[in-house]
C-alpha cells in the first residue's frame, strides 16, 4: 500500500510563500516520479511540477516557474514544493501524486494519490 502523506498548506497572503510536502515510503521514494498537482473550485486538476527519482525536475507552465520549487530530500523520503510570490489565482488544493511510468504531466497516469492539501492566498 503506497501512502503519500501531505502537509504545509494553508492561509497566505498574496505575495507570501508556503512550502508544502508530501512524505511516502522509501520504496515509493526512490522509484517513482513524484507530481504536484492543484484543483482550484470548479476547475479541472491542473499539472504543476514533478521530479523523477534522479532529481529532475519539470514545471507545467509559465505561471509557476520562477516561483515554484521542487525538490526531494532522500533522507526523509520527501518531495516539496516551495511557493513563492503567490497570487490569489494559485488557490486550490494540492495534491501529490506517485507515478511508475508515464508522461509526468498527465494525472491519469499517476498510480498514487494524496489526500490534498488547501491552499489559500488571499489578496
């Protein structure tokens, strides 16, 4: 059973940072590519980065690099992603994903899935 356990979110200003992140299994860990993805209120899931097991990263699009982060710390089998300068539109939940094979940023190809943590940026 993988279980990918988030934290870190919350109630931020715009213009303020949060540092969420999503613990798992040592296996899961070192195996599998690790996504972040985020659902805003009635919006489709939106792809936001990932990191394979090599530490390469990759960022959907314009709107978070720069400002998004991830990045993996193989001694507590843990992957963040560090949000900077946030913006009202950057309200959703966020979800971790673990996924064996597949294009990083389709959401239908992810194995494992977190429960989801909200995050907030008021203006």
């Amino acid at each position: 059973q993988v279980q990918l356990v988030e934290s870190g979110g919350g109630l931020v200003q715009a213009g303020g940072s949060l540092r969420l992140s999503c613990a798992t299994s040592e296996r899961t860990f070192n195996t599998y590519t690790m996504g972040w993805f985020r659902q805003a209120p009635g919006k489709e899931r939106e792809y936001v980065a990932a990191i394979n097991w090599t530490n390469n990263p990759e960022y959907s699009t314009d709107s978070v690099k720069g400002r998004f982060t991830i990045s993996r710390d193989s001694a507590k089998n843990t992957v963040y992603l560090q949000m900077n300068t946030l913006t009202p539109e950057d309200t959703a939940v966020y979800y971790c994903a673990a996924q064996n094979v597949g294009t990083w940023s389709r959401g239908a190809e992810y194995d494992h899935w977190g429960q989801g943590t909200q995050v907030t940026v008021s203006s």
